[in-house]
C-alpha cells in the first residue's frame, strides 16, 4: 500500500467505483450481468453473486461455473482468489487473500485462497490468506478457517477444526 504505482490507485478507485454501481443496480438485468463481468477476473457460466457486496481487486478474483455468491460477501482479493465450479457462499462470507505485516501495518502480505469444487461456504464464515477448502468440503456457519480443509469433512468454530469426515 505504502507503494502503489499511480496504476494501482486508480485502478482501487475504479474497483470501488464499479463495486458501488454494481450494488445500486437492479439484479438479473443486462446491466447487473456486465458490472459482474467488469468486476471479476473471470465469471463463470450459470454463476450468480448477490448484492450487496465488497470486491476489492476483483481482476484477481476467478470464479468458476454454477457458483452462487449470497448476499454481503466480502472478497479482499490482493493474494487472489480461486472459486472453482459448483461452490455454495453462503451470506456474510469473507474470504480474505491479503493481511498487514505486523512490523509494517502498510504492507500487504498476500497468500492465495482456493475454494474446490463443489465445496460450500456457511453463512458468516471467514476463510483466510493461503487457506485451500477440499472439494466436497463444507465450512459451518460463523466458522473462522487458518488453515487448509481436507476434502469431503465438515469443520467449524474458532479457529475452524475438523467435525466429521463424509
């Protein structure tokens, strides 16, 4: 952050920009489909994302087919951010790619997160930097998730721990 190239802040402010139209526009309209479209880096087929939500460096987001995003989600995506097909968000989801240095709040430190395939993401989950959630994988309500999900378990709490294999 300390160092961004006159590029970067415009392109924070057109993300902002486009991420507040996007929220005040009516869904399911061409329109509401080619905010989506600017604001991604790829939106896949039969995907859909409700409003309101918070997208920062959406051009680092990937979003596969058959997705549903719920309303409020919250991507901090600087780290990227990978959502491959068929994945459920519940609302008020997080899923942070980005954190401070703790020596130097300025900094961003980035990690990716990957979200496989047929996964689904329960309501007001946090998923951090450099976290993979398994295929199959199911993430319980309010959970905060540190670290990697194996495939086909169940997780949840504080910090998120495993609950049952499926």
């Amino acid at each position: 952050m300390r160092k961004q190239t006159p590029e970067q802040v415009q392109q924070s402010i057109k993300d902002a920009q486009l991420c507040f139209k996007l929220n005040h526009t009516m869904p399911y309209t061409d329109e509401y489909n080619e905010l989506v479209k600017q604001i991604f880096g790829e939106f896949g087929e039969g995907s859909r994302l409700m409003t309101p939500t918070t997208v920062v460096r959406g051009n680092n987001v990937k979003i596969g087919k058959r997705v549903v995003i719920m309303n409020n989600s919250l991507f901090m995506s600087a780290g990227g951010i990978t959502i491959e097909d068929d994945v459920l968000v519940a609302a008020n989801s997080q899923i942070i790619s980005n954190n401070h240095d703790p020596e130097e709040h300025q900094i961003i430190t980035c990690k990716p997160v990957v979200l496989k395939h047929n996964c689904w993401i329960g309501a007001g989950a946090t998923i951090l930097p450099g976290v993979t959630v398994g295929e199959n994988a199911i993430v319980g309500a309010g959970a905060v998730v540190t670290k990697d999900v194996e495939p086909n378990t169940v997780v949840g709490g504080i910090p998120a721990k495993l609950i049952k294999r499926l």
